[in-house]
C-alpha cells in the first residue's frame, strides 16, 4: 500500500480587498476517503477563532487592506492509497475545509455573513508531490461591498512510500 506523510501549513492570511477583515470560524485540513469526503480518517484545525479573539497569537484582531497575518499552524497526516479498496484500506485524500464569517454592521443592525470561498478543497493521492503552495480566496459581498482575503497553504511531502 502507498502512503505519504504529509505537512499542511496555513502560513498567513492577506486582506487583499478594500474593507478590514475580521474571520471567525474554523480551517482544518485532514484525510478522507477520496470516493466518499464524509468518511475523515484524521484532522486537526489550522485556524478556530471566536468571536472576540485574536487572530493568532500576536494579538492582531483584524487585517487591513493589503495587509497580512502569519499563522505557520501545521498538521502533520499520513494520505493511504492501496491499489485496490478493501476493508480497512481506503483510497484516501487530503481535505482543506474552511467555514468562516464576519460580523457586518449593515443597514438596521449587525449581519453575520459567511465567506464564500475555500469550503472544501480536495487534493488527490496522486497530487500530492513535492512541496507547494496553494492560495484559496475568501469573500463576502453585502450591500454594494467587498470583504475579501486569501489563506495560504503549504503542502509538503516528508515521506513517500509504496
């Protein structure tokens, strides 16, 4: 059976709109079955804040346009790919998962609207390869405006076998 040991990094997010940021919610990343993403295998979170907290340990609460935050959370996961499925060797994957929002202050009260974006990146077995780096986009758009970030990844393969 193949495997790849692998780390994924979120190594920052950049505001690249016109309109402060402030992200609340969660990234993770972790392996699953690649015929079927609701069977997870492992995960960890790269990024779970709540409201009224910094965004990481700097104590930033928000990005401004052209600005950006440095995280370099990691998890380390083991990606399995048998030549042929049976029971207890899945074909697996690696997921990037995202569920963010923003609190807006909008016409008659506070809006919480979620970014649209990277909800769940897939990234096959046999893409995974060497070391890259992935940019996924985050917006929101409300009442004429623009919030908009990117996250960036790192995926690096520390060991291939199989």
């Amino acid at each position: 059976m193949a495997e790849k040991v692998i780390d994924v990094t979120l190594a920052s997010m950049t505001n690249t709109g016109d309109t402060r940021v402030n992200p609340v919610g969660f990234i993770m990343t972790g392996t699953a079955r690649a015929g079927d993403d609701q069977q997870v295998f492992d995960s960890g979170l790269l990024f779970d804040r709540t409201e009224g907290q910094p965004l990481n340990s700097s104590g930033v609460q928000r990005i401004s346009p052209g600005e950006s935050v440095t995280f370099n959370t990691t998890k380390r996961l083991t990606v399995s790919h048998p030549e042929e499925e049976s029971e207890g060797h899945l074909k697996q994957m690696l997921l990037i998962n995202a569920d963010l929002t923003q609190k807006i202050a909008a016409t008659g009260g506070v809006e919480i609207r979620p970014y649209f974006g990277c909800f769940m990146r897939k990234v096959l077995f046999d893409e995974l390869d060497g070391f890259e780096t992935r940019d996924e986009p985050h917006s929101i758009f409300f009442e004429g405006m623009k919030w908009s970030f990117t996250s960036t990844f790192t995926i690096n393969v520390i060991s291939s076998s199989g």
